[in-house]
C-alpha cells in the first residue's frame, strides 16, 4: 500500500470492447489495490460499457458526444467538454490525469491547465497510421508538450511523438501481461469438433487487424489443409472501418470457398478459452500499437503468427524462437508461415513453449513501475 495516496483520473473515451480499454481498467484496478483513490472518466455513459470497473474504482461521465455537426458546432460542444471536465477534476481533487488517447489527451490538457493537476498523455496506437481532422492534428502538436509526461508503447512511437509535437518527458510502457488473464461475460464457447484444428485472430476493427488479407492467407493454404478452421472472436459483421466491414471479410471468405470455415462468434469475455483452444494464433494486423492480443495469445503459450508491423509484433516475438514473423501487407508470406506452422506440430509446440517468457518479459510488477514513474508516483506504490 502506498504511504502517499494520490487522487489519479484515467480519461479514456468509453469502455467499449478493445485493448486501451482493458488496459485502462487493468491499471485502474492495480493502482486502486497500491492505496491510491482512482476514477475512470469516460465521454459514453454505462450503456455502451464492454467491461466492468474494477472494485473500488470511481466513474464519472462527461457526454457531450460530437456526432454529426458543423465545425463551429463541434468547437463549441469541444469548449463545453473541456469545462465539464475540469468541473470533474476538480471534484475529485484529482493530482495527475491519465488521458488514453489523442483527443482526451488534449482536452485534459486544456481542461487541467492552472488546476496544478498533471497531465499524463498516452498514445496507445502509431499515430501516423490514424487520420485525424486537421484541427485535432495541429493541437496535438500544440499541446502535447505542456503537459507533465508523454506515453507511448514503443519506442518508434515516442520518437515521432518527440519529432511531430515537441514532446520531451517521453515514457515507453509496453502493455503486461496480466495474469491470470481476465474472462467473464458474453462466455461464448469455441469450436470443439473432433479432427478439426483452429486458427484463431482476434480484434474488433476489420481495417486494421488486416482480416481480410488473413482471409486472403488463408485461401492459399486452406486447400491443403482441408481440416483448419479460422475464428475471429471481437469481430462483429456490422461494423465498418476504413470502408471495410465484418461482413465484407465473411463474403470474401466464401468467394475464395472458405464459407463455413471463417467464424465470427462476435463479442467474446472468454479468451482465455479461445487461446486454450487454439492450434495457431495470427496476428495480420496492418498497423498496431502493442497488440494486446499477441502478447496474451504467447502468454498462453499459443504459436504465434504474425505480421512485422512498423511498431508492435518485434518488440514482442523473435522470429523462429517464440514465433513467426512476416513483412506487413505481405499475404503470401503470411501463407507461407501459416501452412509451414499447420504443417509442423513439432514446430508449433516449440515456438509456442518459448511465447510464454512474454510473462516474465511483460510481468506486471515491471510495467507498473514504468507506469509509477511517468505518473510521478512512488514506485512502492505499485505492487510487488
């Protein structure tokens, strides 16, 4: 327990089903278990939430959610946000603020500015793979450098955040491995059919955890192994990025003869059994942060397949040791290593034994103490 609580706020959008989310809440809970008093602060209300609060966990909602407006409609919605937001930590006499994305990263700022509040910005993707309006783009590089400390994932983040906004005070926190790994509702089983084996890939935006070129992947090694399956948990049909939806990688699959054979159970509580479950783990991502995903899927001791994305799979996995890794946006390779790992039992029960130093690599007492330090805590407060 920490000797010297401190109020901490963690801003983030909303609660829905993704990976800032669960770490948002992950570290919500550990800094509430060192002694500290911890609020989530969220722009969308309980009825959009995925996950639970962690016990002991405060929440506050601003609202005040854009939608379609003119810009001068949105400006004005933007001004109101950033006083409900400092009427909150004010409120909650809170001494740092911890904003998860861009656009609450600048309103934090503005909003904290002469409350003697810190702000902590963290960006939890590549930024340079994220179209921002232009306005959002020019205060990011305006404001980043005035707050109290920078986050980012990797280290090809925090340099292009030191180039594109000024940002001195850099911290890089990858994700930890959180164990045991969380489960709980929607439970939705996999697939147990005797004499057929799984892939599994997981995520919730079609565009950029590249499902469709996994699709394409798959088509090409399928045929061969007529027994594999590919499952996509998170997935839903309806939602589109990037004008690629969940169903347009489900119409795909069936162009190329795979109907049947790609599955989308949709939201999914229980990885944990996904992962237990599955004969192959692929990560076709186009760009990422710190994929989640692929660190939890290692953790389970998974064989991994994954793309070489700009920032994220090689900081994780060592090609041939604890995985397979492949040049991004390549779909041929990524056959090639998925038929060669199908192929190999021998092979997929080595690389999936060496994933699971990822728990030592990430453990959580050693990314809490990244964390303490870029929110200026004592470092005794993390847990050991």
């Amino acid at each position: 327990m920490s000797d010297n609580p401190h109020s901490i706020c963690l801003f983030i959008g909303s609660l829905k089903a993704g990976g800032a989310e669960r770490v948002t809440l992950w570290l919500a809970g550990e800094l509430v278990a060192a002694g500290h008093r911890v609020s989530v602060l969220t722009h969308h209300g309980a009825d959009q939430d995925f996950f639970a609060l962690p016990p002991g966990v405060d929440r506050a909602v601003v609202g005040l959610t854009e939608g379609r407006r003119s810009m001068a409609g949105k400006l004005v919605i933007n001004m109101r946000r950033c006083l409900r937001v400092r009427a909150v930590l004010r409120r909650m006499r809170a001494d740092v603020v911890l904003a998860m994305m861009p656009h609450e990263s600048v309103v934090a700022v503005v909003a904290a500015a002469g409350t003697g509040c810190r702000v902590v910005v963290s960006e939890r993707n590549a930024p340079w793979h994220r179209r921002q309006d232009r306005i959002w783009t020019v205060l990011r590089r305006l404001v980043y450098r005035f707050s109290a400390a920078q986050v980012a994932q990797t280290r090809p983040i925090a340099d292009w955040l030191e180039r594109h906004t000024g940002s001195t005070r850099l911290h890089v926190v990858p994700n930890a491995v959180q164990d045991p790994l969380p489960s709980g509702p929607p439970v939705i089983a996999p697939p147990a059919v005797p004499g057929r084996r799984l892939i599994v890939a997981a995520g919730t935006k079609p565009w950029q955890k590249g499902f469709d070129l996994l699709v394409e992947a798959f088509a090409q090694v399928a045929r061969d192994h007529p027994d594999w399956d590919l499952a996509l948990p998170g997935l839903l049909p309806g939602r589109v990025e990037e004008g690629l939806s969940g169903q347009d990688v489900l119409d795909r699959a069936a162009e190329v003869g795979l109907a049947g054979r790609v599955i989308l159970p949709g939201h999914v509580g229980n990885m944990p059994d996904w992962y237990a479950a599955a004969d192959l783990f692929v990560l076709s991502s186009r760009f990422e942060g710190f994929p989640n995903v692929l660190v939890e899927a290692m953790s389970q001791g998974c064989a991994c397949v994954s793309f070489d994305c700009d920032t994220g799979p090689r900081d994780i996995l060592t090609d041939g040791v604890d995985g397979l890794l492949v040049p991004a946006d390549d779909p041929a390779a990524l056959a090639v290593a998925m038929g060669r790992a199908m192929a190999d039992e021998a092979l997929r029960a080595r690389i999936g034994a060496a994933a699971r130093d990822v728990r030592t690599r990430f453990a959580a007492p050693r990314i809490l103490a990244h964390w303490a330090r870029a929110l200026d805590l004592p470092e005794t407060g993390a847990r050991p």
